[in-house]
C-alpha cells in the first residue's frame, strides 16, 4: 500500500478544479483565484505540485508528497488556496 495520497479526479472537480491535458505521467488541475490561477499536477510516482500564478509571476510552488486528504486539505489551506467543496455555478 503506497505511503502517499493523491487527491482524486472527482475531488478535485468538486474543489473547482478543471482537468487539462498534460505531459505523459501527470494529471493537471487548474482553478481561477481571486486574483491568478491555482494549478495542482499530480505525478505517477505519488509527487503532487501546486503552483500560483499572479499576473504571469509565479507566487507559490510546493512539490512533494502527502499522505492523506486531511492533509492535503490542511496544504490548501496553509497556502490561502480554498479547500472546500465549490458551490454549483
């Protein structure tokens, strides 16, 4: 059993992130914030990174592991980013 989570697709999605295409061996999330763009990507080898861009400047990147839901909410939250389930548009 692998010591790290990833967040699934279906989360995600509930979190308002969109699904793009990506690389081979990555899964890319992206959401609008109140002022750029909240990115996660997910690699095959249990890594995940964030990244947010402010105005075409990188204002945050965060890459390793974590090891369950709770704390990759915890992570979100840590960064400003929500991590709640978004309300239907």
């Amino acid at each position: 059993m692998p010591s790290y989570y990833q967040p699934p697709d279906q989360l995600l999605r509930a979190f308002g992130f969109t699904k793009y295409s990506a690389p081979p061996k990555q899964a890319r999330y992206s959401r609008p914030s109140a002022c750029g763009q909240e990115t996660v990507v997910l690699y095959d080898d249990g890594e995940l990174t964030l990244l947010e861009a402010v105005e075409s400047q990188l204002l945050y990147s965060f890459q390793g592991r974590v090891a369950s839901e709770a704390e990759f909410r915890v992570l979100l939250r840590q960064v400003n980013w929500p991590a709640e389930v978004a309300a239907p548009g």
